[in-house]
C-alpha cells in the first residue's frame, strides 16, 4: 500500500485534576492518577536479546509502509519523565510471521529513552493476521518504582479494531494512534507511554 494512500485512510473518586492534566484519584495509600498506560497481552512471541538499535531494516522487494514511532516516557504523576528506561518493541514481518530463532531478529529491537524520557525507533507498518488488527508490541521497564509495562500500539483505521475486544477501557483508546506525515516526509505517530508506581 502507498504511504499516501495508507495515511488517509488511517486517518473510585476523583479528588481534583493534577497540573499535568490528568485526575487525581485518592486511594488508601494516597493520591493516584489515572495516566497510566493500559496494558495488553505479551502473546507467545516476545523474545529474548533483541540487539540494540533504533532502525529495523526492511525487506527488499516488499511494500512496506516505512513508519518512524516516536514517544516520552513518564512516571506515576504523569509528568516526570523517565531516562534509560529500557524498551522492547517486536511485531510481525510482511510475511505475518514472527522472527522467534533467526540471528537477524527481524523485526525486534531494544531501545532506550534518552535523557529527556523520549525514545524513537524506525520500522514499518506491520500487516494484520487472523483476526488481529495491525499492532507494534512493547515492553518496558523503568527503574525499580515503576512497574514494567506491557502494552500494543494500534493504528486508527483499522477496521479490525473492535469495542469490547481490542477497545475495553478508556486508556485503550490513546494507544490506537493517527498516521501522520513527519517533517521528513515519513508517516509517523507518537505514543507516549505511562508507568505504573510499584504497590509493594
């Protein structure tokens, strides 16, 4: 699918609403926020060592849909951001197969934010399988506050993306994200992510 064709088509009780925008919710424990990301399944495919990097390369001969992700890791309050949070990312190759024992690890990368809490990583937009709409993997872990979180990225537009399914809370939504055109003339899209403060 043409880049140009593909991005129009994808086009408990609060108590008061914290600087960063989000409520504040108040618990046994104290104050909470409602900005954490929702999480997802792993599934069966994660897979351990992937080599450092922030570019996957694609494959010749396909029509990708080449696709830079970009993002700001935060913490608990939903402001303070988070560097050297190490980053897992994996989806499918254009083939719908996940690379599980090949030296390449097509398709997986780790990543880390920087110090300003962002990261980046450059892919393509993987196709969808089964009943499963097109969707990115991630893993992440701050530092020892924060739990890890394991989470998708999704495309609007998706006609597989379905209420009751891949849609359940209010925070999934914010993670099936509009396609942009970047300053370099890449679709791109943001997804900026929200740990979860350790309970114990």
């Amino acid at each position: 699918m043409e880049r140009r064709t593909f991005i129009k088509m994808a086009g408990i009780s609060a108590a008061a609403i914290s600087s960063s925008g989000f409520t504040l919710i108040k618990t046994e424990e104290g104050f909470s926020t409602d900005c954490s990301t929702s999480t997802d399944m792993l599934g069966p495919f994660f897979r351990e060592g992937a080599p450092e990097r922030q570019i996957i390369p694609p494959f010749d001969g396909s029509d990708e849909v080449p696709l830079k992700v970009v993002g700001t890791i935060y913490g608990a309050d939903c402001k303070s951001i988070i560097s050297e949070a190490e980053i897992d990312i994996w989806h499918c190759d254009h083939q719908k197969v996940y690379d599980m024992d090949s030296a390449e690890f097509r398709c997986r990368a780790k990543l880390h934010s920087d110090e300003h809490g962002q990261y980046w990583f450059q892919t393509y937009v993987p196709p969808p399988y089964g009943g499963r709409p097109k969707h990115i993997h991630y893993l992440i872990h701050g530092d020892s506050r924060y739990d890890a979180l394991v989470t998708q990225l999704y495309f609007r537009g998706d006609k597989r993306i379905k209420p009751n399914n891949w849609i359940k809370y209010p925070w999934d939504e914010k993670r099936i994200l509009e396609v942009y055109t970047n300053e370099e003339g890449m679709a791109e899209v943001r997804l900026d992510l929200y740990l979860r403060k350790k309970t114990s």
